[in-house]
C-alpha cells in the first residue's frame, strides 16, 4: 500500500484514537522511511506513555541466574553447543546478595533470569521465588527463565513469582524453526504463554527485531499476535548477533527490510517504529528499553523512551559472571546498565526530562 504523507499522519492518528490498525497499514508504518511521519509516531506514543505514567521510568533489577541452557537456538551466545564460554549457576545465596544489594539502592521489582535449566532445577528454582517473596515481601518477583512444565509454573506462582517474561520471538512457524533446533516448537512457546496467564501471572511476551530470515510480513502477524494475547509486558531486543553462532556474519550481509540501511540501523528504526507501535496499542504496557537497544546505541535507553517505553533493568548479577552471559557480542552490562551505575542512568534520564521511580510498577489497566 503506498501512502502519501498525509495519509501516513493519518494512520498514526487512525492507531493513536482506535488502538489498532489493519495488516497492511501496520506494514506501511514499519516500512516508512519519512522521518517527520515517524517523528509523529514516536510523539504520539511518548504522550500516551507521560499521560499514563508520568514522566516516571521503572527500574527492575536483572539478576541473571545462570547461563545454563538446554536448549541451542541458533542464535543464542549461551545455546548449549557453545563450548567457548565458562559456566555458571549462582549460588542461592549468592541471588540473595543479589537482591539485597538491589533493595538497598531501591530496587522493588527483581527479575531472575537464565538458560532454560532441567525440570530438576525445580525446587531450587521454587525456593528461591519463597525466600525472595519472604524477604522482600514490597518487591515484586519476576521470572525469565523458559519454557516449563504447567507443573514448574504453578509450583513458582504459588511461591511467590507473579511476573514471567517469555518472548515467542516469532509468530511464524517456518521463520521459528529457521531460529530454533527441531526438538523445539512454536506450539510449545504459545502453550507456555497460555499457561502463565492462566496461573495469573502479569505475563510479558516480544521478538526480536531484525533476526535472520524476519520479513515485514512476520513482523506484522506478530504485531497482531500481540494485540490477541494482550501482554502486560513487552520485550522488543534489536538482533544483535554473536560471534560463535552460524548467525556471526549475519550483519555482514545487506538489510533486506528497510534497503539501504546497514542491520544495525535497520534493526534500531524498526525497534522504535515497534516500541511506539505497542505503546499506542496497549498503552498500559510495560515497555523496557532494553540492553540490546543500549548495546547498539549509546542512547539507546533515551531513543527507546522518546518512542514510549517506560522500563529499563540495569543488572545486579555479579559483576565476576556478567560477561559470561552473553547473550549477543559486546551486551552492555556496565555503566548505566549496571546496578552500581544508576547515578549515570539517572543523569541519562535527567537529559530528556524523566526520573527513576522506586515504584513496583504493577501493571493496571485503565
Ligand atoms: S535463547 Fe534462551 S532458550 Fe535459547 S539457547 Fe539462549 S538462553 Fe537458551
């Protein structure tokens, strides 16, 4: 569909008043490369996001677990095959530290994340969700942790956890099995995201953007996949890729979305266009402008706001494993994605006239 200028405003007022938009006219969205259009999108998502929550960014603590994986999606810096990289689980005390460092620089929500570990990882995983939820019973606990048994996800609840992340990545069948070995499935992701929500979790679900083989096509069906399953939150990483996957010299090849841009700027424009997008959507969401977005760009937590989102989760891992979960080359994990560098996140905010809030952040509906 080729629009003119005005009728590109158009659909952004069109998405802004009704919350949703038909296929093709997402597609034109994502496809527009008219900066004063996308300069609009990006204002009318910021607006709704201050009108909602003020000019307030929530701060999660990350707290990655383990980069411990069973699985080997072809991605992924941490995919079992990855022989190049030292392992590690962290102690349960040592998450603990964790939380406790975290709640003293006013952290309120804590967000465990990881490699998917064996179902005997239950318990551990069950008692740590009790003695965080005992502890710091103000703070909400978040998991990331993979897909589960309906078992593991109902044992973690019950002990205290009431937010899970798990991105389905992509909505199309032949683009996820491009990404993912055969023992995995969509099916399964999708049957995981049924159950959080059906143990009454605030679920959180998102892709990755600019990943091999990703279409505007598929990007659009995930846009509407979304819509349908109404997340709380919404987890939209750039593709970065790493060095010891079959993907390391993916950016080497030309942008086949936005022609003319290298990946990097292919996968930072439609990051934006996809942040601001959701927000117009679901304008209660929880947004992060996440690691990735900081790793491509030294701004990135700043354009990711600027385009709507209200979450950034600087890391309270042990400064000793950040680096060994790595998840993508060169993942930032210091400074003011750090813990110990909120002064800088803060003067980052302060720059484009937003705060850090102490605040929980529980998802409400308006
Ligand atoms: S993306 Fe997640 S499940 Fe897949 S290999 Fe990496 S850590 Fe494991």
């Amino acid at each position: 569909m080729n629009l003119n200028f005005p009728q590109m405003k158009e659909l952004v007022m069109k998405l802004h008043d009704e919350r949703r938009l038909e296929a093709c006219e997402y597609r034109s969205l994502l496809l527009c490369e008219d900066r004063s259009v996308i300069e609009s999108l990006h204002e009318a998502a910021r607006e709704t996001a201050v009108r909602k929550f003020g000019r307030n960014i929530y701060i999660r603590g990350l707290v990655e677990i383990t980069n411990i994986c069973r699985n080997d999606c072809l991605y992924c810096g941490i995919r079992k095959s990855n022989g190049n990289i030292p392992r590690y689980l962290l102690a349960e005390d040592e998450v603990l530290g964790c939380c406790r460092n975290g709640y003293s620089l006013g952290f309120r929500t804590f967000v465990l994340q990881g490699g998917e570990l064996s179902e005997s990882s239950d318990g551990m995983i069950e008692r740590l969700c009790r003695k965080i939820s005992g502890e710091f019973p103000d703070c909400a606990l978040t998991l990331s942790l993979g897909e589960r048994s309906e078992d593991s996800y109902r044992r973690f609840r019950e002990a205290g956890a009431s937010r899970y992340l798990l991105r389905h990545e992509t909505i199309d069948p032949g683009h996820y099995s491009m990404l993912h070995p055969e023992r995995m499935s969509l099916e399964n992701r999708l049957h995981c995201l049924h159950l959080l929500k059906k143990y009454g979790y605030q679920a959180g679900t998102g892709i990755m953007v600019g990943s091999p083989f990703q279409s505007v096509g598929n990007i659009v069906g995930d846009i509407i996949f979304i819509g349908e399953y109404q997340p709380e939150m919404i987890g939209l990483g750039p593709f970065i890729p790493h060095r010891d996957t079959v993907f390391a010299g993916y950016w080497k090849s030309p942008a086949s979305i936005l022609p003319g841009k290298t990946h990097e700027e292919e996968a930072m424009d439609l990051t934006l266009k996809l942040i601001s997008i959701f927000r117009l959507m679901l304008p209660d969401s929880l947004i992060p402008a996440t690691t990735a977005l900081a790793t491509l760009s030294s701004d990135g937590h700043e354009k990711g706001i600027l385009a709507g989102a209200n979450v950034i989760m600087p890391n309270l891992s042990p400064p000793a494993v950040r680096g060994s979960y790595s998840l993508y080359d060169s993942k930032a994990s210091s400074g003011a994605e750090a813990a110990e560098g909120l002064d800088e996140l803060k003067l980052q905010l302060d720059s484009i006239g937003y705060k850090m809030t102490a605040d929980r952040g529980d998802f409400t509906a308006s």
